[in-house]
C-alpha cells in the first residue's frame, strides 16, 4: 500500500516522467491522498465508468481489468509512476456529483472490505471531485492524469 500518493496534472509522460524520484511538488496541479493502492484505485474508477453499478465486482472482475500502464517501469525504491487511462480522464471529467457521490460510496466500500480499520482516512468524494477537476483541464489543454506513489 503506498503511504503518499499525488494525482497530478502533466503535459505528456514526458513531462511526468521528469518528476520521478520526488514527486511533483508544486510544479504541477494535483490532488493528493494517503494509504491506498493508487493502480487498484484507477482500475476501479475505470471499470465503474465502462460498467456503471453502486454494487462492488468481483475481485476476480478487477483483477481482470486493464491496469493503467507505467510511464517509469517499477525499480527497488518504492515509486510508482502510472498514466491514467485516457478515456477514464474523460469520463472523470464529464462525471455529474451523484456518479462521483456513487464511485466514492463504491470505492469506499472495497478499501473497507479489503483495508477494515486500516482503510485510509482521506474523504474519498473529496479525492474524486479534485480529481474531475483536474480531469475536465486535462481534457481541455490536451495534457494527462498521472498518479506518483511512493
């Protein structure tokens, strides 16, 4: 489970790779939150936009799904660097607040089945509506979502 994660607006990967080992810092608008699985966490998204339902799949149903693809590959530090996929950062950006208000409450739901009391703190409707936000820029600049972990 990452410990800090930073969703953050970039140009291209290009520019997104350029933030690895340290982040993004304050070069780039973002979202952050702490303790989740930030890969597991965009596939989720993803499925719920493709297979919209207030219900959780299958384990097995999310394990199968397209995970966001690596703009570093993996190394021995910890840092995780992934592309959203681009048609999740449009559907992010065109999503009205009860399909946000749902995928939280969706989202919400696995992390608890998963995490129990370890499940983050962080107020997931808030992390989703930061990132529709940063979505509906990247989608109007041409730029991308990515998700550092470390």
């Amino acid at each position: 489970m990452a410990h800090d994660i930073v969703f953050f607006l970039a140009p291209d990967d290009e520019s997104a790779a350029a933030t690895y080992p340290l982040g993004p810092g304050q070069a780039f608008e973002s979202v952050t939150c702490r303790f989740i699985e930030p890969d597991s966490a965009i596939a989720e998204w993803d499925m719920y936009f493709e297979e919209p339902s207030a219900e959780i799949p299958p384990i097995e149903q999310l394990l199968g799904w397209s995970w966001p693809a690596w703009v570093i590959p993996p190394l021995n530090d910890g840092v995780e660097l992934f592309a959203l996929p681009p048609r999740l950062t449009r559907a992010l950006a065109n999503a009205s607040s009860t399909e946000l208000e749902e995928l939280a409450d969706r989202w919400t739901a696995r992390l608890r089945s998963d995490d129990g009391d370890e499940m983050t703190d962080d107020d997931l409707l808030a992390v989703l509506r930061g990132l529709s936000l940063l979505a509906a820029s990247a989608v109007s600049t041409g730029g991308g979502l990515y998700s550092w972990s470390f």
